[in-house]
C-alpha cells in the first residue's frame, strides 16, 4: 500500500552545542539520528533549516556553508535535501522555521529544523 503525505511537517532537531566540532558535520548527526530513532524517512524535496547564526559562529560564509552542507547530506542519506538559512527570531519567509526553533524552546545554537512535505 502506497503512502502519501498530507500537510507539512516541521522538527526541531536537537544538535549539540560544540563549536569546536565541524557544523557540517554536527548537522548531519542531527539529521541521521532523528532518521534512526524517530524513523523519520527523507524525500528528496525535504528542507534542512540552520539558523543564520550558526555558520556566522563558526566563522563560515553562508554560501559555502550552505553548499557543502548539501554535499555532505546528499553522501550521508543518498536524499537530493534542500538546505535553507533562517533567522531563528521572526523570519517573515520561513515562518515554519522561527516557529519550530521558538516551540521547541531551543536556542539558535541547540536546534535546527527539518521540514517535508513542502516546496520553500
């Protein structure tokens, strides 16, 4: 029996805090751990949202934050994602984003968001 979804579903992810640690990497074990324990199953139009913040605390342009970490989700779940920088306060264009990141009660630093079911 096929499956389909119906609506949008956005997660907050919790991602450990650890700015010695590469972000790309940190993402992507959010990511594969909410794939492993919530049984989450990736679709190829499925967003990644990072706070604006986090690459900037790492000292990485956005740019080239956001295109290798496309690289590197694309090797570590075999899924095309979308990856999308928000602002983690109010962001008029990603609203699902600032909202999951502030209901989930996490700050900019611990939680990134994973939406499917929607084109961005």
């Amino acid at each position: 029996m096929a499956s389909k979804l119906i609506g949008t579903v956005a997660r907050s992810l919790h991602m450990a805090a650890a700015p010695q640690q590469d972000l790309v990497q940190q993402v992507i074990e959010a990511v594969t751990a909410a794939t492993a324990q919530e049984g989450v199953i990736l679709h190829r139009r499925d967003t990644v949202g990072v706070p604006h913040a986090l690459p900037r605390q790492h000292g990485l342009s956005e740019d080239s934050f956001g295109e290798r970490l496309q690289q590197a989700l694309l090797q570590a779940t075999g899924v095309q994602l979308n990856v999308m920088l928000y602002s983690e306060v109010v962001d008029a264009g990603h609203p699902l984003c600032s909202l999951c990141t502030l209901t989930a009660g996490k700050s900019a630093k611990e939680s990134i968001v994973l939406i499917q079911g929607a084109e961005l």
